[in-house]
C-alpha cells in the first residue's frame, strides 16, 4: 500500500477495497495494543513481560499491515487473487483452508466482525498460543528487555513464515508502510492537522 500526503490530507491506501484513513488507524493501533494485553494476560503472561510481549505483536503488525485489518495481502500467482488478509496477513494456501478461515471462524464465533482490528489482535494471540507455535508463545511469554529482538525473530520466522522462505507460488505485494514516488494525488475525507 502506499502513504501519500498533499494539502493536509493523508489516506492509506490497501488494495482497492481497503480504504482506511491514518485516524482510523491509530485507534486501530490503540485497540490492537490493549486486545494484546488482555490476550496475553489471559495466557499467563507476567506483568514484567507484558509490555514486550506486547510490543513485539504490535511490530509484527506495524511491518505486515501498518495495523490495517481490512488489507489484502499474498498474490497467488496463478489465479490473481489474494490469499492473506487483515493485521497480520492470515492466508488460506487453499480457499477456504487455513489460517485466514480459521481466524474468520473464530471471530464469528466470539461475534467480532471480520475486519475488526481488536478480533483479529485476540485471535492472534490465540493462535499463537493454540500450540500450533510453541517457540513463539515461549518466546512471548518470556519477552523481556534483553531479548526482543529474539522475540521479534521467533515471531517472524515461525508464526509468521513469511512467503518469501517458502517455495511456493505466492508473492508478498506492498506489505510494508512506504512511499511512492509516482502515486498521483489522492483524494481523502481524513483532514489531519
């Protein structure tokens, strides 16, 4: 996606069914921080560890989808179509199957709606602590100071397996906040001072 700014007017800008405005998106970072905690205490972890614990999630978020819930993400070569979705880029390899579906499974099921950022913040850290990804809730369970930026790598390299270390047919597109040279104007309803 892109980030362009003119005449006091700023929008972010997702595939073309995501439009989120930078307001919009700080409450999403907002409500994205306190669903993690609330998660994360649920799953024990200490009040020392919190904040890192915490803070590691938020910059997965940050670097996947500028905390975007509605963004698209993983372009599957051969149909054209996207395979990933919301805060963290859940993906289904196959439609219907796998981590995208299960995520709006379970916001369904906990009545949140598929694109709200705190469902998918709650989910996520339930995922990550189904067992599915054991070196990832021990790493944020035990998230300190000292080491959050294991906690950053564990996140990455096994709850996250970015597509580029898979041989597969699937291309990361735009995933991180960046500008663009060559983006005309965009028109925004969010006036920003």
């Amino acid at each position: 996606f892109f980030f362009s700014s003119r005449r006091r007017h700023t929008r972010l800008q997702g595939d073309w069914s995501s439009d989120v405005c930078s307001s919009d998106l700080k409450n999403n970072k907002e409500n994205i921080m306190q669903a993690f905690a609330d998660e994360l205490r649920k799953k024990g972890v200490s009040p020392e560890n919190l904040a890192y614990a915490v803070a590691a999630l938020a910059g997965q978020v940050k670097q996947e989808s500028g905390f975007n819930p509605t963004l698209s993400h993983d372009r599957d070569k051969k149909t054209g179509q996207f395979t990933g979705y919301g805060i963290y880029g859940a993906r289904d390899p196959s439609p219907g199957k796998g981590r995208k579906t299960d995520m709006f499974n379970w916001l369904d099921q906990n009545g949140f709606d598929r694109s709200s950022a705190e469902g998918q913040a709650r989910y996520m850290v339930v995922e990550a602590f189904s067992g599915k990804f054991p070196k990832t809730a021990n790493a944020l369970r035990n998230a300190n100071r000292e080491n959050v930026r294991d906690v950053t790598a564990v996140l990455t390299n096994e709850f996250e397996a970015p597509a580029e270390r898979r041989n597969n047919i699937i291309v990361r597109t735009q995933n991180s906040v960046r500008s663009e040279e060559h983006t005309s104007e965009l028109q925004s309803p969010c006036n920003l001072v």
